[in-house]
C-alpha cells in the first residue's frame, strides 16, 4: 500500500438503469468476477464494492442495482435505495448508459444524478457494438447539454476498450487520501456471499424467462476441511409453482446450475468443492420488508472496510 503523498482514494459509484453493463465493467476494472452478469435486467441486487489498487491510487467502485421506476415491491424498493443512497455517500458518480440513444428509463435515472451535487462522469457503453461512431453524437450531445458532467467517456466494458483510460479520469477526481484496503483485497463481501450470488447467477441464466425475479440463495453451510469445501446452499422461490421449473424433470436443471455454479466457485476459493442446493418456498417474500431484509439487504451498506474473512465454521 502506498504511502506517497498525492495519494488519492475514495468511492466512485456506478448508477444507471438494469443492464447497462455496470457488473462486467466493475469485473473488468478488476480483473476478476465478483459482481454476477446475465442478460436479465435486475441481475445486482446489492451494492458490490470492488477495489482497485495502483501506485498512485486506490478506487473503491460501487456496482450498484439497475435503477428502475414503477414497481411496488419490497425487493424493488430496497434495490432503488441501495443505488439511490449511493449517490449521497461516495465522491463520484459514473453514469452509464449503453449505444447511441438514451432510452426513458435512461432519461429518468438522468434525471435523478443530475440532482446529485456529488461529481460526476458520464459513460456510454458497449460502443464495439456501434460501427459508425458517429452514431453516438445524440447521446453524448444529450448528456453534454445538462452541463453536469466532468467528462464523457464512450468505452466497451466488455472488450475493455477505453476502460483505463476512464481509469485515469477516475484517479483525478479522487480525494488525496490513505489507501482504506489492504493491497490485495478486491471486495469487502465475505466468500459466503460470493458463492451464493454465483449459485443465483446461474439459476438466472438457466431459466430464462420461466420463472420470475423472486429467487434468492442462502448458503447454510460453508466450511473448509482437509483441502475440501463443502457448500450447502438453499434455493428460496416465493411460488410452489416455481419450485419444480428451478428442480427440471428428475432434477436434471437444478444439476445444470450446480454443476455451472461448482466451477466458479471451485476458481473462487481455489479448492474441490462439494456443492449441494436444495429448493424451498418462502411465499410472497419479494413483497415482504422483513423478508427482503432477511435474505438479501441485511449487510447492504459499505463505508468503511469490513474484514474479508473465511467462512470457516
């Protein structure tokens, strides 16, 4: 960890609507998978903090949920409050939108930052889908015209062209400050919340779209012996309905996503890993504040480092 003077750090969060590519832009700035991905909007549910280390800085990236308006639920609610809150606790904000034009929901979340006194960069990703650059003039003409950004950076989160560039403007609005992680930590999540947002990104992209967002995961036992982790992990649906889609006929899906999910982890905790998921009904529960509070926000805050301890128990 560096000690020179003109050493910056501080928080940056990541804000924009589901699916703009905030997740594989944290993973890519790390060079490595903590915040998961699918194609289905609303895949984050919590705020992810990822740390970035150099010589010269330590940037402490927010992946925040996909804002999005309109819905009643508990689950929703607390995902808007997470990214929301963001705004009020960190020293820049990057707002990301994706192609050449800025879509409704675009313009809301827009709108929202642009009340935010916090500085801010504006990103429009995914531009290797884009061959005629000229093409995303509107969007940064829109985003220019408000006055309320630093900079403007186009940028692929996925083929990683212009991220260090976007890097480097980061590092400049950063505060002089200490370092607040250790050198090699990258996220301030205990492995046990790593393994269950890795068995939930699967159950996602198994299911399409049979099944509605109301799937968390609970990991019940995580323990580390002899060289071997063993991994019990409870899948909660909110329907009965949804609890034989997410098992498949003799259970052959739930292997799908156990097997998907046994490799990622096995990369995670660098060990064999012995998974076991099993499916259980909480009905109701992505409407339920308790509920909400009890399986997904209980430890959704960041602010200061929290130990990146094993889950050994």
């Amino acid at each position: 960890m560096s000690e020179n003077n003109g050493y910056r750090c501080g928080y940056v969060a990541i804000i924009g609507r589901p699916n703009v590519g905030k997740s594989t832009l944290l993973n890519r700035i790390l060079g490595q998978k903590i915040s998961i991905t699918s194609r289905k909007p609303q895949t984050t549910r919590h705020r992810i903090l990822g740390v970035h280390t150099s010589t010269r800085s330590q940037c402490l990236f927010v992946d925040t949920p996909g804002i999005h308006f309109g819905s009643k639920r508990a689950l929703n609610r607390a995902m808007n409050r997470a990214a929301t809150d963001a705004l009020k606790e960190v020293d820049l904000v990057l707002f990301m939108v994706q192609g050449t034009r800025l879509t409704e929901a675009d313009e809301a979340v827009l709108k929202l930052v642009e009340g935010s006194a916090t500085p801010k960069i504006a990103i429009i990703n995914k531009i290797d889908r884009v061959a005629d650059k000229g093409q995303l003039l509107p969007a940064i003409e829109r985003i220019a015209k408000t006055g309320s950004f630093q900079q403007i950076i186009p940028l692929s989160a996925q083929t990683g062209d212009q991220v260090d560039e976007l890097l480097s403007v980061v590092e400049q609005h950063l505060p002089v400050a200490p370092a607040l992680f250790d050198d090699e930590q990258i996220t301030d999540r205990s492995l046990r919340f790593l393994v269950a947002e890795i068995v939930r990104e699967k159950v996602m992209r198994q299911l399409g779209d049979e099944i509605p967002y109301g799937c968390s995961v609970e990991i019940e036992r995580f323990e580390s012996d002899q060289g071997l982790t063993q991994i019990h992990a409870l899948l909660w649906v909110e329907k009965p309905a949804h609890k034989p889609i997410i098992i498949g006929k003799a259970g052959e899906r739930l292997k799908r996503i156990g097997s998907d999910a046994r490799q990622d982890i096995i990369t995670l905790v660098d060990s064999p890993v012995h998974l076991q998921l099993w499916v259980k009904v909480k009905r109701g529960w992505t409407s339920d504040e308790r509920a909400v509070r009890s399986l997904e926000y209980a430890d959704d805050t960041f602010g200061q480092p929290r130990a990146h301890e094993p889950d050994d128990s």
